[in-house]
C-alpha cells in the first residue's frame, strides 16, 4: 500500500469513528430527555390521584360554616344568661375606680362572677 492510500484508509476509519461518536452522543441525549419525561410523568400520575373532589370541597365548606353557628349560638346564649344577673351601678363603679378598666369591661367581669365583686376584681388582676 501506498502511503496515500494509508492516509485514506485511516482517514476513512477517522470519519467513520468520529461519525459512529456523534450517534452516540444523540443516543445519550435521546436517553436523557426520555428519562427526564418519564420522571415527569410519574410526577403528574402522583398529582392527579391526589385531586380533591368538589364535593369533598363544599363538604368541608359546610362543615366549618355549621361549627361557626354554633359557636355563634353559644355565645349568644352566654350573652343572654350574663344579661339575667343582677349588678349593682356602685360596684361597677367601684371596680371602675379602683382597676382602671372600662365600664363594659368592669360590667362584664362583674357579671361573669355572679355580681360577686371581689371574684370580679381578683379576675381583672389575674389577667
């Protein structure tokens, strides 16, 4: 073989080597991407079973809004049997006077301790 001839042989093998390099390298990319939307795919299955159904939504919904009625019915009812004790206006005063809190205040707490003063006063100190 001539010398040119082995230049076109081992050319020709270069070619071919950095042609059969190149199909690799899109074969690893291709595998790549493919691995990344498997992993996508999984992703989104997982999502999607853990939807929640506007049922169980507006159930939710109902419930809260029931327990808040409630709640405002309690409150309502405590405010209605507070109402029926007897306070004495010199007392309210005097709680007023001696703790520095407001008429409502003073009045509440009184009414809270049955009109007992000193149980309403040790209260406001408490808190």
């Amino acid at each position: 073989m001539t010398e040119a001839e082995q230049e076109v042989e081992v050319n020709g093998t270069e070619a071919e080597d950095e042609g059969q390099d190149e199909q690799d390298t899109k074969q690893k990319k291709q595998t790549r991407h493919d691995g990344g939307a498997a992993d996508l795919e999984r992703v989104t299955d997982y999502a999607e079973e853990k939807e929640i159904s506007a049922a169980n939504i507006s159930s939710a919904v109902a419930q809260f809004g029931n327990q808040r009625n409630k709640e405002n019915e309690l409150r309502v009812a405590k405010e209605k049997e507070l109402q029926m004790v007897q306070v004495k206006k010199e007392d309210i005063e005097l709680i007023m006077n001696e703790l520095l809190v407001s008429k409502a205040h003073a009045e509440k707490v009184l009414r809270e301790q049955s009109g007992d003063v000193v149980a309403a006063l040790e209260a406001i100190i408490s808190n």
